[in-house]
C-alpha cells in the first residue's frame, strides 16, 4: 500500500469509530449491509472514472449513461419479453460502443474530454427520457425474475452481490493497473502523452481502451442499479454519480493531471464516502446537504493533492540542487 492509501485508511478507521460513538446503530448488522450494498453499488463505477483519470481525462456522462442503459435494460425484459442475458449482452455492446464514440471523439478529431463527455452527460439523459417519454421504465406488477434478481440484488453468505462484484473488479482493476504492461502505458500516457508517444506508447489506444474499460463498468453498474431500484426515471435516476465517482478517485489518489492513483484507494475513497453518508443520515441532517459534504471532499481532496504535487516539486529541486552542488564542489579527477 502507498502512504497516500495508509492515510486514507486510518481516516477512514477514525470517522467510523466517530460515527459509532455518534450513533451505535451504525454498526448494527443492518446498517452495515445496506452501507456495503451502497459501497458495491457506486464503487463500480467509481474505479471506471479512473481508468478515465489515470490517462489526464475526465467521464462527465457516468450519470446519464446508468440512466440510459438502465432504462433499455428494464424496458427489454418488461416491455418487449427479450430473455434477460441477451438484454444484458445489449446492454453491454451498447456500453462499449459509447466508450468507443468518446475514444475516437477524443483521440481522432482531437476535442477535450470535458467537452464530449459533457455532450454526453446531456445527449444520453436527453435520449432516455425521450425513450420513455419523460416517464417511468420498470417491471409490471408480480414480474417474477428469481435468477435475475439473486444476481443483482442477493446476498450470499449476508453478503451483497453488488459487493462481491466490487471486489472482484476492484482486483482486476488492480492487477490491470499495478501489474500488466498495459497499466503503466495507462500511467506513462497521463504523465506525459507527448514522450510516451516518443517512447513508441500507441496513445491513442491506450486512451480508446481506458473509455471502453469505462463505459463497460459502467455499464454493469447500470444494471445492478436497475435492479436495485427496480425502476428508472430518466430525469433523475444516477444525477450526479459522474461527480460521486470523481470525489472517490481523487480521495483515491488519482491526481486530476493524470499519471498517478491507487485502486485501493479507489475503494477507501468509496467506503469514506458512503461512511459519510450514513453519518448524515444516522445525525438526521437533511439529505438535501449530501451534495454540500460531496462538494467539500472533491474540493479538500483537489487541494491536498495540488500541496502534496508542490511539496514534491520543491523536494525534486532541492535534491536537483544539492547534487549540482556537491558535482561543483567536488575536487576535479586526477588531482
């Protein structure tokens, strides 16, 4: 583990030990399940955004996309009888292809990930509520789905399937990351795309893959929230999760410049949060506020990572500095 992911754990440890004192019911077994529920849930898609981050980007439409893919899933299985797997497949295909769009948008014609991604975030809440006409997507009364629904929504051993799926792709995650070639392309191309291009990176894959990765996590989140909800409402359904996924990679780790993060500290950044979350709701404060304590962490996580890059610089140029002077110092060879 980095220094970084041992701070962020015993911060972690700290506010949970404040909350339990706060409010005991905190660690009741109920409470802790639907807290490790939330945790597999956003999580997903928070170790997607970054993959985006780690390359220097930014996925602005996470939000839009749950919605959208959501909807069509709900809407196959309910409204047109499509076998659950194959709506599932759909669902999927339909993720890597917006991955793809935004890749090639971004690598091809050149234009800022903050600028297509934003056209996302409208452009594909824009068409799910078009699909449903502003309404409702969900199951007709006494759907019975038990396969279906033991996937998504039940627990094995007490433990949710949103948290096993979780754990699971938080390790690829992690091996993809820390242990293949690949994920040190990912961390040379947000370091410096210029001199990894040089160094013979294909960059424009690398940032391809990163979108697809994305949107393909992304995708199956869209199904285990459609599943959770049972329902989509396109004009609400996954408002602001692109800014919740944003704040659990930058508490993370992943510097908003690209080239650095950590996946363990992607999942302390989500346990931090949704600890939070449940502090606010354990102390009856209006929930009308969580995008308040959601603003402040993004905004104290950008500020220690600016300081901890400037100490770092200043530390870089001081040990430039006092090698320069012992090399002057030094008598010349032969005397």
């Amino acid at each position: 583990m980095h220094k970084k992911d041992i701070g962020l754990a015993v911060l972690v440890l700290a506010v949970g030990a404040i909350v339990t004192l706060v409010n005991p019911r905190f660690i009741s077994p109920i409470n802790l399940a639907n807290t490790a529920n939330l945790i597999g849930l956003f999580g997903l898609f928070s170790i997607a955004e970054a993959f985006v981050i780690v390359t220097a980007g930014i996925e602005l439409s996470i939000g839009s996309v749950i919605a959208l893919l959501g909807v069509i899933f709900i809407d196959l299985i309910a409204s047109h009888g499509v076998p659950w797997p194959v709506a599932f497949a759909i669902v999927l295909t339909l993720s890597v292809v917006i991955g793809l769009l935004h890749g090639w948008l971004i690598t091809r014609l050149q234009l800022q990930p903050f600028v297509v991604t934003l056209c996302g975030l409208l452009i594909y809440r824009g068409i799910a509520r078009f699909y449903t006409r502003d309404g409702t997507a969900g199951f007709s009364f006494g759907t019975d789905l038990p396969m279906l629904e033991h996937l998504f929504v039940g627990r094995t051993a007490g433990v949710p399937h949103s948290v096993i799926a979780f754990a699971v792709f938080a390790t690829l995650a992690w091996f993809l990351l820390h242990r293949t070639v690949f994920g040190r392309h990912l961390l040379a191309v947000g370091k410096n795309e210029e001199a990894a291009r040089y160094s013979g990176i294909d960059t424009k894959r690398v940032i391809v893959t990163a979108y697809v990765l994305c949107t393909f996590l992304t995708g199956i989140s869209a199904v285990f929230f459609a599943m959770y909800t049972k329902s989509v409402q396109p004009s609400s359904h996954g408002n602001f999760y692109e800014l919740y996924a944003i704040a659990a990679a930058v508490l993370g780790g992943f510097s908003l410049r690209g080239g650095e993060g950590s996946i363990i500290g992607v999942v302390l950044g989500v346990v931090l949060l949704q600890v939070l979350q449940n502090l606010v709701n354990l102390l009856g404060i209006p929930s009308s506020l969580n995008f308040a304590v959601m603003g402040a962490v993004i905004l104290v996580g950008v500020i220690a990572d600016t300081q901890f890059h400037a100490y770092r610089q200043r530390r870089r140029q001081l040990t430039v500095r006092a090698a320069l002077a012992e090399t002057s110092e030094a008598p010349p060879v032969g005397l």
